[in-house]
C-alpha cells in the first residue's frame, strides 16, 4: 500500500449524548406552538392595558379641564351675583335712610317751631348787602312766630310777612327785587338728593319714627 506523503489521520466529530439528533414530536411542536401563542397573547395584553391607560389618561385629563372651565364660569358668575346683591342691599338701605331722615325732619319741624327761624335767619343773611326789604313767604301757620321774630330782632319795618299755603310748615321763600332764595322743605331736600344722586321726593309720607 503506498503512503501519501503529509496526509493527516481523519477523526470524524462525536455524536451527541444519546445518539444522533432526532426530529421533534407533534407534541412537543404543539407545545412549543401553545407557548409562543401564549407569549404573544401576553404581549397583546401588555399593549392594550397601555393603550388603554394612556387613552384613559387623556379622556380624564380633558374630562379635568373642562369640569375647571366650568368651575370657573359659575365662581365669575357667583362673583356677578353677588356684586348685583351688593348694590341692590346697599341701595335699599340708603333708601331706607333716606326716609328714616325725611321722617326726623319731620319730627323736628313738628316739635320744634324755633328750626324756622333759624332757617330765616340764615336766608335772610345769605341776601346781597343792598337786599334788605322784600316778602317772606311762610305757611300761614308759620306767619305769627315769624313776625314776632322780626319785631324782636328790629326787623319789621323791612320786611312783609306772606301766608302761602303751597309753602309746607317749616320751609320759607324770601323775594326781593334783586333776588329769590327758595328755602322750602321740598326744594331743599331735592338738592340734598341730588348730592346723593337719588330723585326721592319730599312728599312721600314715611312711618312715624
């Protein structure tokens, strides 16, 4: 037998513990099957429950802005009403003032008769300096008290005492050539409402206080 120069003896590979590799069995490919369709039904699981949550967070977050938007409309709403109810109190309780004072005026004209003439004193002095004779006009009721006054303070001479009956007790009106001063209860409460911006009339009768 020749030999062949530089050849090397052939080992041929050991075959795997217990013999040769074999093919799988229906059943361990159905097992095999039945683990890869449960991994995927776990992902499927795991992806939905995301979605899902994410959806959800989304649906509740918008859920949350538009339950704040509401809120804040009805507090600015609220706030409104509540400005309104303000003024509307604080209106009536100047109201409420208002003839609690018309009622103490009054009073005061009907217990205390001297409040005219102070009231004439006072017109008689805000004349112009050249103003010193005229009529004092005075409800006829008024007329007697404020004659003795002029008499008592030397003014008789200079002026004419005039019973007017649309003057109500309390008020007067003293004309003279140069001037007019109108210092009746109606017209003196009508300025006195103006400062207050209000048009309550005089003439509205009020409880007794």
């Amino acid at each position: 037998r020749e030999e062949v120069k530089g050849a090397k003896p052939w080992n041929p590979a050991p075959f795997p513990a217990g013999g040769a590799a074999r093919a799988s069995s229906p059943s361990e490919r159905a097992r095999d099957a039945e683990q890869l369709e449960a991994r995927n039904i776990e992902a499927s699981r795991v992806r939905a429950t995301q979605d899902g949550f994410a959806a959800g967070f989304a649906d509740g977050r918008a859920l949350a802005e538009h339950d704040a938007s509401r809120i804040a409309q009805l507090a600015q709403t609220m706030e409104t009403a509540l400005a309104g109810l303000e003024q509307s109190i604080a209106t009536q309780l100047l109201g409420l003032a208002i003839g609690l004072a018309r009622a103490v005026v009054r009073r005061e004209i009907a217990t205390q008769p001297d409040s005219l003439l102070m009231l004439v004193q006072d017109a008689l002095r805000a004349l112009p300096e050249l103003s010193t004779t005229g009529e004092i006009l005075v409800n006829p009721a008024d007329a007697d008290l404020v004659k003795d006054y002029l008499q008592d303070s030397g003014q008789s001479g200079s002026w004419r005492i005039v019973g007017d009956a649309a003057i109500e007790p309390g008020g007067c009106r003293i004309a003279t050539r140069a001037c007019d001063i109108d210092a009746t209860l109606e017209t003196r409460w009508r300025r006195a409402m103006q400062t207050l911006g209000r048009t309550d009339d005089w003439r509205v009768k009020d409880a007794d206080v």
